[in-house]
C-alpha cells in the first residue's frame, strides 16, 4: 500500500483524530481511506446517470474571506447554463452563506461541486440531488 503526505490544518487533524477514537477507527489512515471511498462513490449512482436533476449546494464562509465571494461570483457565471439560481446571505456575525440551485445532468452538477469543494477558505459544502425528468407528484389527503 502506497503512503501519501497530506497537508491539513492542525485543527482538522486533531478532528479527525478525535473521530477516530470515537467511532473505533484503528487510527487516521482508516478515516482517509473511507472518506476516499465515500467522495469518489458520490456521483457514481448510476440510476442518476442520462436524467435530468436538480441539484442545491450551499456553501458556508468567513465574511472577511472575499476571495471565496468572488470565486462563487465566477462560478455562477462560468456555469450559468447550469445555475439556474443562486442566493447570498449574511449568517450570523462574520459568515456568509452562498446557495445554488442546479439544473442539469450528473457529470455537469459533480464538475460544479468539485471546483466549489476546491475553492480555498470555504468551511462547509452540502449539497443534494435530486432527479426531475419523469417526476410524477403524489398527492395525499381529501
């Protein structure tokens, strides 16, 4: 098995060392190996493949961090045939929240999620999927 160098902010590391302990991990390696797999498998459903989705990512920041507002504006407007809305807020003292809406297929929303994931300084992305082509509501009560 190939031993690899990460750089990471102590804090992460001492997160990450915690969650070990706590969840019965046999050290750090483990935790990495899992997360790998849990990342590359993400977009790999391949009952979303060739459908129509929607896609929301949120996407949390330091206010004073105005590289991450200024990537997210390039984003948005790289991708605009993608984003079919985007919303900003103030949350709280010192952050800012930016959310988008997605619409389209599989590889274009992972390629999306990617580069926000790369973008330096963000502290949390979340995002879900959802598809939409053959969508038939169902309607409950009287």
């Amino acid at each position: 098995m190939a031993v690899v160098s990460v750089s990471m902010p102590d804090e992460l590391l001492e997160r990450i060392d915690e969650f070990s302990e706590d969840h019965g991990y046999t050290g750090r390696s483990e935790v990495f190996r899992e997360a790998a797999r849990n990342l590359l498998g993400e977009f790999e459903d391949r009952k979303l493949e060739d459908r129509e989705l929607l896609g929301v990512v949120t996407v949390l920041f330091n206010y004073e961090t105005t590289s991450v507002e200024e990537r997210m504006m390039h984003l948005r407007h790289e991708h605009e045939g993608l984003v079919a809305s985007n919303f900003h807020s103030h949350v709280g003292d010192a952050f800012c929240m930016e959310l988008f809406v997605l619409e389209g297929q599989l590889d274009e929303i992972s390629a999306f999620v990617g580069k926000i994931r790369a973008t330096k300084d963000t502290l949390t992305i979340d995002y879900s999927v959802t598809p939409v082509d053959g969508f038939e509501p169902t309607f409950e009560g009287a």
